[in-house]
C-alpha cells in the first residue's frame, strides 16, 4: 500500500508575496486525491513543496514518518525514492534518449542487470503508448510525447507515491482519458497514493477519490470527491463549470465592481461561458480496466468516509449513499438510501485499516516489488 | 525556517547571502567530490570537453603573453644593466603569474562559460528538479564531475602555457632582442626554484575550482527564463574574473611571505 502524506499548516511565499498559507491535508494512503484550483494558484508549488524541492515557510509535511520540511539532506533523498513526479513539461533529461531517460533511475538506485532494466524499460513505455520511440531525443517528439515518458520515468522504480503536474495540459482529450484509466489502472495495480494537479474538469470529476482546491492563498476544502463535487461554495461552483461569474477573475481575484458588471450582462442575456447545465453532482468514478485487480482503495475509502459520514454536508451524504450498492447498504447496515442513525462505526472487512506508521525495511531495493506493476498483456482479458 | 525577521533587508544583503550559498555550493561539492559513486564516464567527457574548447586558444594566448614579457622584461633589464638575468626573470613572470591566470581565464572563458549555459539550460528545463527528486544529487551528478575536470584542465593547461611561453620568450628574447641562448637558459635557475612550480600548479588548481563552481553555482540559480540562462554566463565569466584576481593577489602574498627568494 502507498504511503500516507500528511501536511500539516503549511505557508508558502516569495518574499512579500504569500502564495498559499496554512495548508493543512492528509493524502490517505494508496487513495486517488486531486488538487484542483485556477491558474496561478500556486499548485505546482504545493506540489514542489511537497518534495522537497521548494522549502516552505511554516508547517510540516510528513511522509513515512519524515517530516521533509526540517529532515536532513541525506534522509531527503531517501524519502524520494519513494515518490515518482511527473513534472508539467516531462522534465526529460535532454542529452539522454527516452530509454536512457526511464532507464536512468534503474541504472542509478538498483543493482539490476542491462537486460533486466531493458525489460522493464521497454515495459512502461509500451505502458504510456510510447513503444518504438526508444531512440528518440526529447527535442524530437512532441509535448504529450514528452509527458508520457516522464510518467514512463516516474513510474519505473514503482513508487509508493505519485504525483502528477497537469498530466493532461498538452494532451487532446483523447489522450487524457487514457491517461486517467492509466493512472486508476496503475493504482489498482501498484496501490500506490497518487496526488494529480490539475484544471482539467473531467478528470476531476471522474478519476480522484478525494479532492481538494486552492483559491485566494487558501485550500478552500480538501475531502472525499462527493464534497467538492456537491459543494455550494461559489468559488466551486464557478470552477467546475468554468464559467465567468463568480469570485475568480482573469487575474487572480475579482472586485465587486466588476462582478457586478458581469452580473448585468448575464442578466441582459450575455452569455457566461457555459451552455447552461450545471456539472457538479456526484458522477460514476471510472474503474480499473476489467481483468485487473479491483482497487483495494475503494473499499478502504468507503470504511472511512462511512466512519465519517455525519460529519459532511447533507448533499455530499446523499451523493455518497446514492453511490452504494446494495452489498455496502448491507454492510454498512443502512436502508433505503438514508444516513444511519446511529453513528456507527464502519468495520474493515480484513482488519486492513490505512496506517499511519512508516513501512519499515525500505532500503531502495525494489526486487520484490517488480513484479508487481506488471500489466496484463493478454488481450482477450480485457474485453 | 525562515521567518519575516529572519530575511534581512540591510543594504548589502542581498550580495552577503549570494556569497554564502556559493561558499555553500563550493563546501557541498568538496563532500560530494568523496561520496561514491564517482561519476568516472561524466568526468572523462567533461575533462575532453574543456580540453578541447580551451587547448588551441591557450596555447595562442601564450605565445604572445611570454613573447611581451620577454620584451618589457628584455629592455628594462638592459637598462638595469642585468641582461643576464632576463631569463630568470621572464621564468619566473610566466611561470608564477601569467600561466595560471592565462589558463584560468581560458578555463572560465571558454569551458566554464559552457558548464554554466549547460547547467542553466537543465534548471529551468527542470531537469536539475528531476533528478533531485529522482533521488539523485544533481551537485554529485553533475558539478562535481564538471568542477574536477575543469581542475585538471586547468592544471594541465598550465603546463603548457608555461613552456609555451618561456618558449616564446626565448625565441623573442634571443631572435628580437640579440640575447644570448646560453645566458637565458643558465639563469633559469638563478633565480626560479621548485616552489615556484608548485605554487603555479596550486594556483592553477584552485583557479580551477573557482571557475568550475563559479560556473555551476551561476547555472544552478539563473533568474527567470532562457534570458536569465545568458545573463547567468555573462556574470559566472565576470564573477570569476574577479575572484581570480583577488584570490590570485593572495595567493602571491602568501607565497612570498611564506617562501624566500633564492639566494636571500
């Protein structure tokens, strides 16, 4: 299982200029979380944060029991090997072709043979529909191109945690779906905790269970995805259907004035950017793709959102229960799509509960964990 | 932890805290340059590639370098009335001095300028943030691959400058200005000794370093975009320039405190 990410108050800024402050999340381990938010918010940034790349202000952000804020250099690079980023443009090393790219982690933390990093080279690119295009300098192929062997590269070294800088900026919505089921694939298969950036509405709304969203130096909420996608906040509702009235402007923020502008033109029949319907409610998140195993977070993440059902708004909890089948109504001892009355507290069907404590025994030998990621290639599974 | 108070904003000290991170730059890869595994494959190329960018101009910057201190030397020893010590003199002026600050130049000019653009390019490809988070140390990986060959290079070049240009001087001084073969090579060592080789080595070297971690350090932190990578290069060459000087200055007045003249 993925290891869990806890971040705790965390404040971000460039000089005067604060970019995010007192960002408090848990990325539960080996769950699918999203961090949605308009341009310039300072996402990448988090995500930067997050690894240790860009040091924050305040705050803690603990992984496996490291707190990468204040840990010393040398237990920095150790905690990395456990995250696989996908960095906005790819980030490939531009005097290496794509197999010495994804084979460079391999050749630099695993004592394997020439023969076995070619394997599981060629592997996950064939994974990111890149087979064929070992030779290639990253000059020579195209943005999507780029950022499908980036992803080749994070993922060669099987990493506990994910994450992904817009892995759909560049790519045609062809190709984002297949990213999606990528990525839902990869953690049916590996289970590992993924974290996606992104603005991408779609994806937003199908992929993660958990989202979250920064607007105005501030995580406005970060929860299960039926929260975000039931949300009444006006900065939500503006966001998920990409329309032009409401608080975010083409800059940053919006004064009342010009909302009130905008309002007086919408009222006069302007159009404002949609074509009217309203897309937040809770949509069928996609699954792994048939053959492969089913993802063990689902199950984990109803025990604990079910754990936490009371706590959340009346129209998220519909949204939940509309989605249970009628085996978790069973299970969860619920009738006829109401909340239960009693608060009671859901029960793991293994006794397998998200753990906070660090997994011990890492030591960046990933022999027994190769064959994990291995991707069914048998056609006749899939139909 | 930086907090408000923490960021001083007393004039100057914007430039006190860049010295310090290259000062920090220049510590980390002194660690990393011990730390396995070393990038053998990496060092190799980089020592070729600043050979190869530096050989051809050092060697055409020293003909001329011992040829005008042979000439300037030549005339105002003649009217010492100590001609028979022009060699001695252009020696040690060539050996001592211009040979290490000749290659130094060349080594931050033309390879350092490289290793600058290079490095530059890789941070704000995001390249450098990869491999970091690949797990990889990009100074170990990188600089100090960059930073040794450019040592080597530079101790190298020294060598051959300094024959070029005694070379030069000779042939100036004996051809242009009717010396004598005979007393210019026997007063070689009246007056030069084996130190001063070594401390034109160890100048070398530590030029070197200077030049390569200059240049990294620039390439490592260029402000915003492909016109921070140029304006980069442009202040690593200047930056280093100055150092050199300035370090060179200290460098001679250590020695000469430190090591007797002959025959005082």
């Amino acid at each position: 299982m993925g290891a869990e990410v806890v971040i705790e108050g965390l404040t971000k800024s460039f000089g005067r200029q604060t970019i995010w402050r007192d960002v408090s999340l848990t990325l539960p381990p080996g769950e699918v979380s999203a961090m949605l938010g308009p341009s310039g918010t300072g996402k990448s940034v988090f995500l930067k944060s997050m690894i240790g790349l860009l040091k924050p202000d305040r705050g803690r952000c603990v992984v496996n029991g490291v707190d990468i804020v204040t840990c010393s250099e040398a237990k920095l690079y150790e905690v990395r090997k456990l995250f696989g980023v996908l960095f906005q443009d790819g980030a490939l090393f531009g005097s290496m072709n794509l197999y010495d790219n994804v084979a460079f982690p391999l050749r630099e933390h695993t004592k394997k043979s020439e023969s076995e990093i070619k394997r599981i080279v060629l592997e996950k690119l064939d994974l990111t529909g890149l087979a064929g295009a070992e030779t290639k300098l990253p000059g020579e192929i195209s943005g999507g191109m780029r950022k499908r062997a980036g992803l080749a590269r994070a993922l060669v070294l099987d990493p506990q945690i994910i994450l992904c800088d817009e892995p759909d900026s560049g790519l045609d919505p062809v190709r984002t779906a297949y990213l999606s089921q990528l990525l839902i694939d990869l953690n049916a298969q590996i289970d590992a905790t993924i974290l996606i950036v992104t603005h991408n509405i779609n994806l937003a709304r199908t992929v993660p269970d958990n989202l979250g969203m920064l607007f105005r130096k501030e995580l406005v909420m970060f929860g299960p995805r039926e929260v975000l996608l039931t949300s009444d906040a006006p900065v939500v509702e503006q966001f998920l259907n990409g329309r032009r009235l409401g608080p975010i402007g083409m800059s940053e923020e919006k004064d009342a004035t010009q909302m009130a502008l905008e309002q007086a033109h919408i009222e006069a029949g302007h159009s404002d950017g949609t074509v009217g319907e309203d897309l937040r409610g809770v949509v069928p998140q996609i699954a792994p793709t048939p053959g492969l195993p089913e993802r063990e977070a689902v199950r984990r993440r109803k025990d604990r959102v079910m754990q936490i059902l009371r706590t959340l708004p009346p129209v998220a909890q519909q949204g939940i229960l509309d989605s249970l089948t009628d085996e978790d109504r069973r299970r969860y001892g619920i009738t006829s799509g109401q909340a239960p009355l009693s608060a009671r507290p859901a029960l793991p069907r293994r006794g397998e509960r998200p753990s906070p404590a660090p997994r011990p025994g890492y030591g960046g030998d990933m022999s027994a964990t190769q064959e994990i990621a291995a991707v069914p290639d048998a056609p006749g599974r899939r139909a | 932890m930086t907090t408000g108070l923490a960021k001083g904003d007393f004039p100057g000290a914007g430039a006190l805290r860049e010295t310090g991170r290259l000062f920090a730059l220049a510590l980390d890869v002194l660690v990393n340059i011990f730390r396995k595994p070393f990038q053998v494959r990496e060092f190799i190329q980089q020592c070729w590639f600043i050979a190869s960018v530096t050989i051809l101009p050092t060697a055409l910057v020293a003909i001329p370098f011992g040829a005008i201190i042979a000439l300037q030397l030549g005339t105002l020893i003649v009217q010492l009335g100590a001609q028979s010590f022009t060699g001695a003199a252009s020696v040690l002026a060539i050996i001592q001095q211009a040979a290490p600050l000749v290659t130094a130049l060349l080594v931050a000019g033309a390879g350092g300028s490289a290793i600058c653009a290079d490095i530059g390019s890789r941070t704000i490809r995001e390249e450098i943030d990869a491999m970091e988070v690949l797990g990889v140390s990009p100074v170990q990986r990188l600089i100090v691959p960059r930073v040794l060959a450019s040592m080597l290079v530079a101790v190298l070049l020294n060598g051959l400058v300094s024959v070029v240009g005694v070379m030069g001087g000779y042939f100036f001084n004996v051809v242009l200005q009717g010396g004598t073969p005979g007393a210019y090579l026997a007063s070689f060592s009246a007056l030069a000794q084996l130190p001063d080789l070594w401390i034109s080595e160890l100048k070398a070297l530590i030029f070197g370093f200077i030049a390569g971690v200059v240049a990294a350090y620039r390439g490592l932190n260029p402000k915003g975009g492909p016109k921070g990578v140029g304006d980069a290069v442009n202040q690593a060459v200047v930056i280093t320039f100055l150092l050199l000087f300035f370090v060179n200055f200290v460098l001679t007045a250590v020695y000469l405190q430190v090591v007797p003249a002959k025959g005082s």
